[in-house]
C-alpha cells in the first residue's frame, strides 16, 4: 500500500533538488569562463579575429541565457533549505535555539568550503557570501513569526533597490566617452594578462593570480548582499506560504510569475546579451548602453530566473519526471558537484593541467562544460544508487551530527 502523504512529500523534495541541480549546472556556464579570463568586467574577453560563428554564439548564448540566472536560484533554494533544515533540527531537538545553533554550525562548515574553494581552486568562489550572509541575516530569523519575515524582506528589497539606483545614478555621473575608452584599455590589458597566468602559468603564479582575484571578489561580493538576503528571504517565505513545498496548489501564481518573468527577462537578456557580443568583439569601443544595462542586470537577469523556477515547478508528465529522475540526483549532490566542478576545470583549462583553455576556442569552453555536466548526470545516480548523500554532505552532516550529539550530552 502506498503512503500518498510520503509519495507527495518525495515528489515535491525531488523537484526542489531539480531546481537545485539546474542551477548548479547553469552556474557552471557563467563560470567556466573566468578560469580563462580571470576576475575583470570583461567577463567573455576578447573575441579573436579568427573566431568563427559558434564563438559568437557562445558567448551570446551564455550571457542571455545563463549569467546572472542561476545564482538567483541557488541563492532563492539557499533560503528555501534555511527553513526546510531548521524545521528538521527543531523537530530532533525540540527547541529553536538549538536549531538556531546547529544551523550556525551548518554555515560554518559552508565558510570553510568557500574559502578553501577560493583560495585552492577558484577566485569566484559564492559560498563564502552565501555564509555570511546566512550568518546576518538568516539565522536571526530562525523561528520567527510570517509577518517578521515580510517586515524583514522587505526592508532588504529597499535597500537592495536604494543601492541599485545609487550606483546607476553615480555611474552615469562619472561615464562619459573618453572615461570609457580609457578604462577598456585598462581593463583589455588586465584580462589578457590574467588570461596568460590562467592559462599558460604554472601552478605557483595561477595561485598567486588566484589569491589576488580572490580577495577583491569576495570584497566586491559584499556589495551585492542586500540581493542575496533578499533572494534568501524570498525562499524563506515562499516555504512557509507553500508556493514552493505546494507548488500544484499555486499554479496561478507560477503562471503570473512565468510570463511576467519572460516578458520582462527575455527583451532585456537579448539586448544584453547583443552588447556582451559587441563588446566581445570591439572590446577598445565600448557602448554606454552596456553600462546601463549591465546597471539593472541583476533585476534583468532575476525576472528570467523566476521565469526559469516557475515553469521547471509547473512541468508535468514525462517532462517533469524526467527532471526529477535525473536532475534531483544532482541537486541532492549540489555542494560537491559546485566544488567538483572547479577542480576540473581548472585541470582541464588552466596551465599547470590540460591547458585546453589556450588552444581550444571559446565555444570549445562550453563543450567542456557540457561534458562535465553530462559526467555529473551519470555520477550522480551511480553515488546515490549506493549513498543517500553525496561525499562532501556526508562530512557536511557528520559534522552537524556532531554538534547535536554535543547538544545531547550537555542537555
């Protein structure tokens, strides 16, 4: 006999690790390019003369479809899992603030993740904001009333809104012709050289080059706190109003959600993403509209990624299980895949691995990442077809586990 209340459960549990494994995948399209090109505006870098039309299309299918996508998603399901874990801890502890506790511990762990990642294999490490901004601002709200969650969310979405068009409007007091004509020329030459140390250095100057990136990310990171937080609480709540957990009882509000997010997101991602290409190509001839653009990116790129969230919560039939069967696997793997990830590329791209990223082109950067997504599918099933959770959550819930059997001897 099948228990529909756990069957349900089970289904909605594997379509929130879909969503996750989506955007973990989605993350990887944005990043593989910075394992060439280094930390600078111009994220794509150069086009060469001799790149041929797939090159282009890459670069343009990245920035309209991917960049800044998916790290509103995985920091939406960041705020989703703060809910669903401290629900869980309360429930074997019985008291918030042990929840409370335990989740600091959680996070903890996620800092240390994010600063070995940041230091020993990537610069553009997210964990390590997502940390502290689980520190300040989630855990403050471990079993707090609806109504404190709104008030709280929204006083991050002002600020969030305040900076945005503080530095819009600063920007375009400070832009004028030949200011932008002289920092492309700057920044082409910083690229370059961060693509010459990425790409054929060896193993000491690509960790020096990694810590000096890593350092001005994770400052730089700070600034957009306030959407991260905002992101988070909206997780938060769209767990304890059941928009998410009870996605079937909502499908008027995803549906509200879907076409405002593609009418919103799809103009404005192609127009952004024709400026990346343009400015690919003719990176000495910047456009002013690529700074304006580039200024509301992160309302832009949003309102593509609800888009994204409502119509993968709204699939159904074949398509909806073949998200769950097999992109739920990798979600449930999401930290070690997002860690997994770095470390083969920078061995297959970087100088002291493969070095692919000096001889192969820009749209043979993304076949590397589709191949290691391809790979990630397959391993995942294999690994959770013989362990409940993937390597790194297993330490990651021994180390919790040990906190609580701590809590239990002190009690």
């Amino acid at each position: 006999m099948i228990n529909h209340h756990s069957a349900s459960h089970s289904s909605r549990s594997a379509r929130i690790d879909a969503l996750r494994g989506i955007a973990v995948f989605g993350i990887l399209l944005v990043n593989v390019w910075s394992f060439i090109w280094g930390f600078e505006s111009l994220r794509y870098g150069v086009l060469p003369a001799t790149a041929s039309i797939f090159d282009v299309l890459a670069v343009a299918f990245t920035a309209f479809f991917a960049e800044q996508k998916f790290y509103p998603i995985f920091a939406f399901l960041f705020g989703v899992g703060f809910v669903l874990v401290t629900r869980s801890l309360k429930q074997k502890l019985g008291r918030w603030s042990d929840a409370e506790r335990l989740y600091r511990r959680r996070l903890k762990w996620l800092l240390a993740c994010g600063v070995v990642h940041g230091t020993l294999i990537w610069f553009g490490d997210i964990l390590t904001v997502y940390a502290i901004a689980g520190f300040f601002v989630l855990a403050s709200l471990t079993g707090a009333r609806l109504r404190r969650v709104r008030n709280t969310l929204l006083i991050w979405g002002i600020i969030f809104f305040a900076l945005l068009l503080g530095n819009f409007l600063l920007g375009m007091q400070m832009v004028s012709p030949e200011a932008l004509q002289e920092q492309a020329i700057n920044t082409v030459a910083a690229v370059e050289a961060g693509r010459v140390v990425y790409t054929e250095g060896n193993l000491l100057s690509i960790g020096m080059q990694r810590l000096g990136d890593y350092a001005s990310v994770t400052t730089q990171s700070l600034f957009i706190l306030p959407h991260i937080a905002l992101l988070f609480l909206l997780g938060a709540i769209s767990v304890r109003l059941g928009w998410l957990t009870h996605a079937a009882r909502h499908q008027i509000f995803w549906r509200r959600v879907q076409w405002a997010g593609f009418a919103i997101g799809i103009p404005f991602n192609l127009a952004w993403a024709t400026l990346v290409v343009a400015e690919a190509i003719d990176p000495l001839h910047p456009s002013i509209y690529s700074f304006l653009l580039y200024a509301w990116l992160p309302v832009g790129g949003t309102c593509l990624a609800a888009a994204y969230v409502a119509t993968i919560l709204l699939a159904k039939n074949a398509i909806g299980r073949w998200l769950d069967n097999w992109l739920a696997p990798v979600g449930k793997m999401a930290l070690t895949h997002y860690l997994l990830q770095s470390l083969l590329c920078s061995i297959l791209i970087q100088g002291f691995g493969f070095g692919l990223g000096a001889v192969w082109p820009p749209a043979g950067w993304l076949v590397i990442a589709f191949a290691i997504m391809l790979l990630q599918l397959f391993f995942s099933r294999w690994w959770l077809a013989r362990y409940t959770q993937g390597p790194l959550e297993i330490l990651w819930r021994r180390y919790v586990n040990k906190g609580i059997d701590d809590a239990d001897k002190n009690s």
